[in-house]
C-alpha cells in the first residue's frame, strides 16, 4: 500500500481543520473551560484551555497516524489487501473523529449545549458507514471483530463480520434518529443498549459459528 502525497493531503487538512478552528477561537476562550459533560448535557469538569490542544493531538492526529502505521505493523498484510477500500476506512475514520473534535470545540466555546445529544450523531453516522465496510475486511488483528473465532476460521470471520456490518448498521440508525427525537435521560440507555448489542451479539455468534462448523469437519 503506497503512500502518496497527493491521496494524503486531504486528510492532513481534516486533521488541521480543527486546529485551525480553535486558533480561530482561542482569544475568546476563558483560562478554564469545560472538558466534559454528563448525559444531561451538563459541566461536570473543567480544565485549562491548554488541554484542548493536547485533545486534538489525542483525536484526530493519533488516529490519523494509527491509520497510517497499522498497514506497515499488519503481520498478515491482509489490511493491504484491501488497497483502496481501506484509504477510504482511513477517510471515514479521520473525518468523524475530526468532526467529533470540531463538536467538542464548540461545545466547549459554548460552555453549554441545549441538545447534549448532539455528540451522538456522527457516533451513529460512523456505526453505519463501519458496517458497510466490514463484508471487506479481511482477517487481521487490528481491525474487525477480533475474537479467537474470528482469527482461527476465516468462515467463521467472514460470517461474523457479514452478521456484524448488518447489526452496526441498524445500529447506528438508532442512534441518530434516537439523538434526535429522545429526551437525553431516556436515550442514554438506548445508546448504551445498542452498543451492548452491537459489541456482545458478534462475539457469541462467532462462538457458535466455530463451534457448529468444527462440528461439521
């Protein structure tokens, strides 16, 4: 998988974009601002407005360079396998969290929020456009439902992550409609709920699948 200058350098600039918006933004920030809120959408810590730039290098940079060094540190070179599925993987990947940092920004500009369930939307947004790419995974261990199963069959992966990309979906399209039509104090359990399902339900069909195609050798 080359790197190129040209492919990457849109996604160097949705990862400076927030920067840029908080240079935009720095004079009017006070000394302390909020750093995180309760699913009320209400302060509930605080911090120097130094530790937003350390959060931006924790958001979009980490993961931008993550993105670019799993391929390298892939022992299976499976990942390069997917070739130009996985830049757009890498695209997705930088841009929600890029968006997620934008939010954060303004949020805490903002000192406050009248829908704590903003936050929600592009998490919903990424479970959908994640289950579109999980058919295409291959096995690998850094990416996918990784589970004992999962690594030892490539059946039982495949089958998995198709199951996966599916429940993700549906997943995620709870979510956003949840974010927007749910009072905060009931969507959070939704929320949970749904990453509960999303997260447990592949794990154990893997399980099975294993174990019901071991049955069949």
């Amino acid at each position: 998988m080359k790197l190129t200058l040209k492919k990457e350098l849109p996604l160097i600039g949705i990862v400076l974009a927030p920067f840029v918006y908080l240079a935009i933004i720095w004079n009017t920030l006070p000394d302390k601002v909020p750093t995180h809120w309760n699913y009320k959408g209400e302060i509930d810590k605080w911090g120097d407005k130094y530790s937003l730039i350390i959060l931006l290098f924790l958001l979009p940079v980490l993961v931008y360079v993550l993105m670019l060094v799993i391929p390298k540190i892939d022992p299976k070179k499976k990942i390069e396998q997917m070739g130009g599925k996985y830049y757009q993987l890498k695209f997705i990947m930088v841009l929600f969290i890029s968006t997620l940092a934008f939010i954060i920004l303004h949020l805490t500009k903002n000192q406050s929020t009248s829908s704590p369930n903003l936050i929600y939307i592009p998490i919903g947004v990424l479970f959908i456009a994640l289950g579109n790419y999980f058919k295409v995974i291959q096995p690998n261990y850094f990416i996918g439902i990784k589970t004992p199963w999962t690594l030892e069959n490539k059946e039982v992966w495949k089958l998995t992550h198709t199951l996966a990309g599916k429940l993700w979906i549906a997943g995620g399209l709870i979510i956003v409609i949840g974010s927007l039509v749910m009072a905060s104090s009931i969507f959070i359990y939704v929320f949970g709920g749904v990453i509960a399902i999303i997260s447990l339900v592949p794990i154990v069909y893997s399980y099975f699948k294993f174990k019901e195609l071991k049955k069949q050798d």
